[in-house]
C-alpha cells in the first residue's frame, strides 16, 4: 500500500495502489490518519487495522490464553492489537531469534516445538497446518496471515478437535466505514501508547530508489530486522 498527502501539514492517507503510485485520497478503500499521526504510526497502523478487523469476527473475546504464529509485519499488528483489547500474556511462535516482535508488551517467544496448545490461536504467516498443531480441543483458530494456494487443512482434523475456524481476511465484506473506523481507533490508540523506542526498533525507511535491492534481500539472511518496511519515494 501507498502513503501520501496532498500538502506538507495534511493527514496522512493510506491507499491500496502499488509503491510509490498517484492516487486520488477519494480512491476506493483509502483511509485517512488521524491529524498528526506521523508515518511510522500510519504504517504499524496499517497491518494493527488487519488484526483489528479479523478479531472483529471471532466469536470468543477470551484472550487469556492465546497464541500468535509468526513475527513478522502482520503478526506485530495482531500483537498490538490484542494489547489494545486487554491481552496481558501473548505467546508467539517463532523460530527467529531475538525477533523485534519480542519488545511488544507482554510478549514471550517460544520455538515452534516448545510452544504446547492454547484456546485462541492466531495465524499471521500463512501456515494453518502449524495453527492446528497448536490449538486444543474446541479451541479457535484464526487465519490471518494469507496462506499459499498449497496449504491445506483437514475437515476431519477440524471436525474431531471441534475447533472453530474463522477466516480473517481484513477485505471480507464489512459494513460501511468499517475500515476507516478500525484504522482511526488503532492509530489514536498507537499515538497514545507505542513507545517511540518500538517504533524505531519495528520500522525501516528506504529511499525508493532502493527497492529494487531491497525486495532481492528479502529471501536473504541480510533482509531488514524491521518487520515493517517504508519506501520513501520522495528520496527516490
């Protein structure tokens, strides 16, 4: 997605066009930030809307005993907002090491193998079948993360554990002015909240003049430790 505005002093607006596009702040599925909220916010924003509107749709509001798969962009977001919503205690499952994910309140990692089997169990990377091995009988597990056309997960298994499965795709139909609403109420809330010491330590800007050796990095052990990554094409 693209940040712009239309004057040096104006909100921030976030639309669905490719990196570094013009677009009208009138497009379909733009959002407008909060005056003030400054870009790295607008961004973090961006990916807390996602969890925001996908935790809209569970049917459980019990977040003393979840799970988050994955550490990166999507999961930060979903991270931040369970914060948001009372989660006290967030254990996320990855293999990375010293993740920045691990900075976010409440918080503690733990390696795939050592993770056991919670209630509500979120995927943000885009794997079900590592959700599923991590949820307990008759819990819930959310798909966030977009998973590959590959990815599968059995009815049976599904029907056996009795687990709730509920897609949480944040362009699912939604009520009108749904997305603006989420997107406002998490940046207001990332304003009066993020530390800004997180927000250095979770963001990356990049001149747009380098995407091009920044996505080749990206399957690299040299990609950025960031999990949120900002193109500045007004440095381009």
């Amino acid at each position: 997605m693209t940040l712009g505005r239309t004057e040096d002093t104006g909100p921030w607006v976030l639309a669905p066009v490719p990196h570094g596009a013009s677009f009208e702040p009138s497009c379909p599925g733009a959002v407008t930030a909060p005056p003030g909220t400054e870009p790295r916010l607008v961004a973090l924003a961006r990916f807390q809307m996602m969890a925001c509107l996908g935790l809209d749709r569970l049917s459980t509001t019990d977040l003393g005993d979840v799970t988050v798969v994955g550490s990166g962009p999507v999961a930060l977001g979903c991270v931040l907002e369970l914060t948001r919503r009372g989660a006290s205690r967030i254990r996320v499952v990855t293999a990375r090491r010293r993740p920045p994910i691990s900075r976010a309140p409440g918080v503690i990692c733990v390696p795939p193998g050592q993770a056991g089997r919670g209630r509500l169990v979120i995927d943000a990377a885009g794997v079900p079948a590592s959700a599923a091995g991590l949820t307990a009988p008759g819990g819930v597990i959310g798909l966030l993360g977009t998973p590959d056309t590959t990815a599968r997960l059995g009815t049976l298994e599904v029907h056996r554990a009795a687990w709730t499965l509920v897609g949480m795709h944040e362009l699912a139909p939604a009520s009108e002015g749904a997305y603006q609403e989420a997107f406002t109420r998490v940046a207001r809330w990332l304003t009066g909240h993020l530390d800004a010491d997180l927000a250095d330590l979770w963001c990356r800007t990049v001149p747009g003049s380098r995407a091009p050796e920044l996505f080749d990095s990206l399957a690299t052990p040299d990609r950025p430790a960031e999990p949120v990554v900002l193109l500045d094409w007004g440095a381009a």
